[in-house]
C-alpha cells in the first residue's frame, strides 16, 4: 500500500505543470512589436520582441491587465494577493525604516509597511503573509527566484527571497535596481558614484565579474541552469524570472544597440530599445530551454510588467501619464500567457484584471488550493477561467489604486474603476477626475463636473473599498489629521 502511495505521488508530481512567471521591470504597455492596443503604435514600430510575438501568437494577451504604478507594491501584490492598499507597502522599499518620499508643503506620508513583507512576526513595519512561493513549495514545487526581489528594506528578513518560501535565489535583494547591467563593472555602481552606493550592487553573479556580458544575459544562463536541475530531477518547478530590466540605470546592450542607432533613433531611445531587445532574447532563451529539456508542453508560461514606463521614457500612447502617476500609462501593463492545450494560438482578452489576481490564479494553475491556509486575506480572482476561454464578469468589479505619497513629482492619489468608468481622487487638493476608458482610452476629457451621479457613487465605493482595507491616508499637516476619503469629501460639500 505504501509503494502504491509513494507511486501515485510520483505520477501526480510529474503531471503537475510547471510555470514561468517572467516579469519585466518598467516596462511600458507599448514597448514591445507586439500591439495591445486597437491599432499599432509607433513604439510597437520602433521596438523589436519577437519572443513575445511568438508567445503571443502562442497562447493569449491580455489588453487591460493592470499592476500597481510603482513596483514594490506591484511584487507584494503578486506574491501575496493582497491589494496595495491592504498590505500597506505602498511605494518602493530599500532601507530599513527609512521612506523615499520627498518633503510635501501640506502633506506626510502614513505610518506605512516601508519595511515591506515577511513570513515572521514582529517585524516592525512589515505585513506578515503566507507567500505564493511557499505554498507551493509546500505542494512539492522547487521555486527558483532569479533576479529582482525588492519585497523588504536591507536588513529584514523579506530582503531575502529564501525567507518568502524560495528554494534558489539567484541576485535578489532589498534593491530595485541594480548598480550596474555590466558585467564588467561587477553589477555595481561603485564606479559611477561617490561613496559608492553599494546598496545597489547586483549579489550573488561573482562568476561573471569582470566578463563582457550584460546583466540580463547573466540572468538568463543562471536561470537556465536552475531549470535543467529541476528536470533532471523530475521536480515541477515555479521559475519567478523577475527582470531588473528595463529598470534605470539606462545602460546600452551592445548585442542590439547599434541596430537602433542605424534606424536613427538617439543614443537614450537606442539604449532603451537595446535592453528591451534583450529582455526579450532572455524570453526567447528560457523559452527554448523549456522545449529543449522536453518540458514545454507541460510549462505555462506567464508574461508582465510591474509598473509603467518611467516619465524619462518616451510616452506609452495613447495612454496617458507614466510611472507613478494614477493614469493608465503608469499601471496597464502588457501581459500575455500561453497554457499549452488550453489557451487558443493567437487569443486576446480585454476583460480587465490586476496584480493581486496572479497570486490565486498561479496556484490554481499548479492545483494548490490556498483557502485557509494563509495569513492575509486575499483581494485577488482567479483568471484561470479566461485562459480557458470562459468569461468573468467584471462590470460590478472595484479595481484599486492606493499611493498615500509624495515621490519624484507625483502626489498622493486613490483611484478606482468599475467598468468602463475611473474615479482618480487626488489627495492634496481633494480633485477629482472621472474617465470612460472605453471612449476615452486616452484619459482627456474629466466629467467629474457633467456625472455627478457617477461620481458621487465611485467615491462611494472608493471609500467603502479603503475602509474595509484599512487603508492609510496621508496627514494633513495643518490639521494633524488624515485627508478624508473620497466619499467623506462629497458628503462634506
């Protein structure tokens, strides 16, 4: 009975599937030749990613998938399921205790997770969750961490990937950037600064100091190497390939830079086009990996971004706004998965979705059921129905958005859609703007003085939503006070 058992656990292992979660840094909902608009833009002209074609004309794209506007709320949202707003870690983290926002004439930021996540209690300033990664560790997943962690401040324990349920961590850190892309730099930023900002320094890639490789290279082989051990073992794997690409610094990929300079585009647009181009060799390399070792069809395979691309970047049209900011150039992100014998070749979805939204949806696909087993109450829905072709109304669906901030020139915001509508309530004058997305994908024509109605009914479910959250607002510094929800707001009219 016992070997039966121990035989039955060996053919469940090997069908479980595997996935590749493959998420870029900073990478705008157009930069990439693959359109996720009605029409082909010029960024889709100017960019070269013919691995994510090749996914796409795989499996299905996603046109309205949305991250938080800034990345570490983006990855607590992904291995967590909680919206920002509930998990407090509402802007980037780095330090321990210390927050980067800058110094605002009326407003502070909250008393926020700036520590960011972990599995331990009494952590100061720190959300205590069940991570995505651990539970499926537990269901008898190897869970390979490569690249960007950015999850806790430096000397915490969610500074280190193998303290959130990975098995391997290959360069993650409390940073978000790293200090340098070459290899002949060490990954580090000492010598572009003074002191040297080590914080940044890329860790863990020694064998590749001093070499002519570029960073997203390195990534890729190590990454590879991981795989191949997991197959070779008849272990499913979970591969969290996580970019720091095309995060700053801006530094040229010369295997496609010059490419660029030919087409004329100039020296910053030709780096960024460079390390795009490489992201998605990196793509196109795990990809063939997978075939390689014999696993494709039994890999899903799952493609996003974190956050928008930055406002030094050129703009995301028709979208507007950037990183950052509330508007949907700074949090609609390109997404596209490919489930092998589920998701149709060349599919497109436009039904809208966010970060949280991964976590559920990536232990559903592993047959990992999480109810009751975790520490924070989860915001996320499952997708999983949408790869297989079936619909989930969203029209009655609050999105969130939650930056109680002020960084890099973008205020503090709250912003929810419910259909095609979107209420943006910015917190330092008490604004508000309304935009129908679907006339209006561009966001230029507020109705917040002609839909009263709508209005007052958003704010309603933006504040019923910040609430049941347990959201932090900014405080006012005149009054000592948090600035009032939206609700509030019109009430006080």
């Amino acid at each position: 009975m016992a070997l039966g058992v121990m035989c039955a656990a060996h053919i469940h292992a090997d069908t479980r599937p595997n996935i590749v979660f493959f998420l870029v840094d900073d990478m705008g909902w157009q930069e990439t030749s693959v359109p996720f608009h009605t029409e082909v833009t010029e960024l889709n002209r100017r960019y070269h990613t013919p691995n994510m074609q090749r996914l796409a004309a795989d499996g299905m794209k996603f046109t309205q998938a949305y991250a938080s506007a800034v990345c570490s709320p983006t990855r607590v949202s992904a291995i967590t399921g909680m919206n920002a707003a509930r998990h407090r870690v509402t802007n980037w983290t780095l330090r321990k205790n210390a927050s980067p926002d800058n110094p605002h004439k009326t407003l502070q930021p909250p008393v926020w997770n700036v520590n960011g996540i972990c599995m331990e209690q009494g952590i100061e300033r720190t959300y205590q969750v069940t991570p995505l990664p651990s539970l499926l560790r537990e269901a008898g997943y190897r869970t390979i961490h490569v690249g960007k962690a950015h999850f806790g401040a430096k000397e915490t324990p969610g500074d280190d990937p193998l303290n959130l349920g990975f098995d391997i961590n290959i360069a993650g850190h409390a940073a978000g950037g790293p200090g340098s892309y070459w290899g002949e730099k060490n990954f580090s930023a000492a010598w572009r600064t003074d002191p040297p900002a080590i914080i940044w320094d890329v860790p863990g890639l020694e064998d590749y100091h001093g070499k002519n490789i570029y960073l997203t290279e390195a990534l890729t082989l190590e990454a590879i190497k991981a795989v191949e051990q997991s197959v070779a073992e008849k272990e499913p794997f979970y591969l969290y390939m996580s970019h720091y690409a095309v995060h700053a610094p801006w530094e040229k990929d010369d295997r496609f830079y010059q490419t660029y300079i030919d087409a004329g585009l100039k020296p910053f647009e030709a780096t960024l086009a460079s390390m795009i181009e490489g992201m998605d060799k990196s793509l196109g390399d795990v990809m063939a990996a997978i075939k390689r070792f014999g696993v494709e069809n039994n890999t899903i395979v799952i493609f996003m971004s974190d956050n928008g691309s930055p406002s030094q970047c050129p703009r995301n049209l028709p979208l507007r706004g950037h990183k950052l900011t509330p508007y949907e150039g700074g949090t609609r992100e390109p997404m596209i998965v490919k489930w092998p014998g589920v998701t149709k070749p060349a599919a497109s979805c436009d039904t809208p979705l966010i970060i949280e939204d991964f976590f559920p949806s990536i232990l559903e696909l592993a047959g990992v059921d999480w109810h009751g087993k975790t520490k924070q109450s989860v915001d996320g829905r499952s997708f999983v129905p949408l790869l297989k072709g079936d619909q989930i109304e969203s029209e009655d669906r609050n999105f969130i958005w939650h930056f109680p901030h002020n960084y890099s020139g973008q205020g503090s915001f709250s912003a929810i859609r419910r259909g095609p509508w979107k209420l943006i309530h910015h917190h330092s004058d008490q604004r508000l703007e309304l935009f129908n997305l679907e006339t209006d994908i561009g966001e230029k024509h507020n109705h917040a003085s002609d839909q009263p109605v709508r209005v007052k009914q958003l704010a309603n479910e933006l504040g019923k939503e910040l609430r049941s959250k347990q959201a932090l607002m900014p405080i006012n510094k005149i009054t000592g006070k948090p600035v009032a929800f939206a609700d509030k707001l019109l009430q006080d009219e």
